[in-house]
C-alpha cells in the first residue's frame, strides 16, 4: 500500500486578479447550463478600466514558498481603450525529502499570465477581449510506499521482497524515479454587451486548450512497481448569446442560446513490477452541446418577485477507446474500439418565489431541476 500525498497545486489555489466570486446554490441549469446539477460557484475576472492604477503583491513562506503578483491597467483612449495586465508566479520547494537525491521533493512553480483589452467605440457598445496562459511545471503527487506490508496475512511486495524499509520520518520519501508535473492551459473568451432598445445583447464567446504532461511513481518505493505515465489534450469552443430586457418596472426577462464542443485525447501508460508488465490504454473522446433558455421575473409587490424559467439542451457524445493491452507503452500503436455514441436531450424548469425582508436579508424558495447527459467510461476500459 502507498499513502498518497497532494504536492503540485491546484488550479484554483492559483486565482489572480478577480473581479467577484458568486455562489449559487441547487440546480443551475436554466441560465448556467451544461452539468451544473448541484450548484455553482462563478469567477468573474477583472475588467479593464478607465483609471490608471498599478497593484503588486510579494509573499514568503516557509518550505521555500514564495509568490509575487502585479497588476497594471492603462486607459490608452480616453474613454475609449482600456488595457490590463495580471501576472502572478508562486513557488514551492515542496514538504518532502527525497532519500535517494537528498533533495526537496514537492516542488512546484506556477505562473499566470491575463492580459485584456476593453473597447467602447460607443455608449451602446461595450467589448473586452481577455487572454490567459496557465503553466504549473514540477513534482508529481508525492507517494510514500509502505514495506514491509502492514496487512495481515498479505503476500510480499515487490519492495518488501527487494529489502526496502519505508523510513520512519513521515516527510521522507524514496522514489526510484521523481517523475514530473507539467500543465499548460490556454484561454481566451470575447465578451460583448450591446444596448438594443431598453435591452442588452450579450455575446460571450470562449475558446481553452489544455495539455497535461504527468509521470508518477505511485508505488513510492526504489522498486519499480507501480510507475504511471499520463498525457491529457483537451479543446474546447463555447459561444453564449443571450438578451436581457425590462418590459415594466415588475417585470423583466432574460433569453439566449447556447454552444459547446469539446475535444479529448487522453493516454495512460503502466511499468508494472520492474518491467514485468508494462500496459497502456487510449481514450477519445468528442460532445457537442447545443441549448435554448429563458427566465423572467415578476415582482406582484416591491419586495416579492417570482422566477419562472425553463432550459432545453440537446447533447451528443462520440467516443473510441483501447483498454489496458490494446496500446504499446509507446503508443506507436493502438487498437481502438469502433466509435460509439449517445444522444441526450432535455428540458429543465425552474420555478422561484423570493422575499426580500430587509436590504441584507432574503427569504426565498425555489424548485429547479439540473441536467447531466450520459457518457462512456472510459479510461482502461472497453466501451
């Protein structure tokens, strides 16, 4: 058995530069869309603005942690141009000592790099234009093998039977190889906000590509009995276009469409019990989502409003795969399942009734269904 420790960070651990952070609870279908179920939890990044203004940020911390970040914003036009750039960079030497080295182990370095432009080219006209590159390189999840076995009974493990003892000290950790962490993300989305009569077009368009690179000695021991290779290639488009418009002081609505595609590429590799057996497995997989939604308010009194809404989605899924056995370690060469395919459709009502007692106070209820089309279980697995 090994205990598996969390070294690398997270790309939420690595926020920069937000503007706000809302949460909503339940099902979140009607204007959120596609799988959220259970709620949700929107980050919304900061925009360009009118006002010069320059921040930055420098932290230490123990275990070789450091992380510095900075932000300008410059109105180029006055009124017109706007530009922002955030950077922010955070190091970590890592928890861990490497017996086999005698190094740190653990390390990570992230780094964030969001520049954005806004345009008003008029009063009606509002466009920002938001950029992101995500790097996180280092260590890979950090394993501490456990031999000799502390289950009763159990065979000998390939460590036990080569002589390792795990050390006594919890932080010190012998892999027979460091493995590595290696994540780029690329983003970029195109927001527009046009005043069409007492109502706002909004346009939000989206575009990320992710490449994971990961190798990890699960086994955490000098044996090489459990060494895992994974490499992930993920696309994705979404386009959003909806109208929001007041047609009484009681009464307002919201309607748009929605859609989605996505592309992925996934690949494990095993080196199991010294080369003994040395298994892959390949996945791919393409969904393509497609919605309409609407949702008003109707406030009968000054603090009672009532939600009705309601969102259709129409979703398809097409995935091959390999199981463990079908691919070289290499991949030079897989054998693929034939294509496979789901179609999902589905309508989701919401209905809402909300009081506000007092300008921090909200009494409400509300009644809502979420969403999640089917799909293929897909990794090491036939479909």
């Amino acid at each position: 058995p090994a205990r598996l420790v969390q070294a690398s960070r997270e790309n939420l651990g690595d926020l920069c530069d937000v503007e706000s952070v809302e949460i909503l609870r339940g099902p979140q279908g009607t204007l959120f869309g596609r799988n959220v179920t259970g709620g949700a939890v929107s980050f919304r990044s900061a925009r360009p603005s009118f006002t010069d203004s320059t921040k930055a940020t420098i932290g230490i911390g123990n275990y070789g942690s450091y992380e510095a970040s900075a932000v300008l914003n410059r109105p180029l036009v006055e009124n017109k141009l706007a530009a922002r750039l955030a950077v922010q960079s955070r190091w970590l030497d890592g928890y861990f000592t490497d017996a086999t080295t005698d190094s740190d182990y653990g390390k990570s370095h992230s780094l964030i790099l969001r520049p954005s432009l806004r345009l008003t080219p008029s009063d009606n006209l509002d466009v920002t234009l938001i950029g992101e590159w995500y790097s996180e390189k280092g260590d890979p999840v950090v394993a501490r093998g456990v031999s000799p076995s502390t289950l009763p009974g159990s065979p000998m493990t390939l460590p036990q039977q080569e002589g390792y003892i795990t050390p006594a000290d919890f932080w010190t950790v012998a892999p027979d190889t460091r493995g590595s962490n290696d994540i780029d993300v690329l983003f970029g989305v195109l927001e527009l906000n046009w005043t069409l009569g007492d109502g706002v077009l909004t346009s939000v368009t989206g575009y990320r590509d992710v490449r994971t690179r990961v190798l990890t000695d699960f086994d955490g021991t000098p044996s090489r009995a459990f060494l895992q290779s994974i490499a992930q290639d993920q696309d994705q488009f979404s386009s959003e276009l909806r109208y929001a418009m007041p047609l009484s002081d009681s009464f307002d609505f919201t309607t748009g469409l929605y859609y989605f595609e996505q592309n992925f590429n996934f690949r494990e590799g095993r080196n199991l019990n010294n080369g003994a057996q040395r298994v892959a497995t390949r996945s791919l997989l393409d969904n393509d989502s497609f919605a309409a939604f609407a949702e008003a308010d109707w406030r009968p009194l000054e603090k009672l409003t009532l939600t009705v809404g309601a969102r259709y989605t129409e979703e398809t899924k097409k995935a091959r795969s390999a199981p463990f056995g079908a691919c070289a370690l290499d991949f030079s060469a897989c054998t693929l399942s034939p294509q496979a395919k789901t179609n999902d459709s589905n309508l989701s009502p919401k209905l809402g009734l909300s009081y506000q007692l007092t300008d921090d106070q909200l009494l409400f209820a509300s009644a809502t269904r979420g969403f999640r089309s089917g799909g293929f279980s897909l990794r090491g697995t036939a479909i």
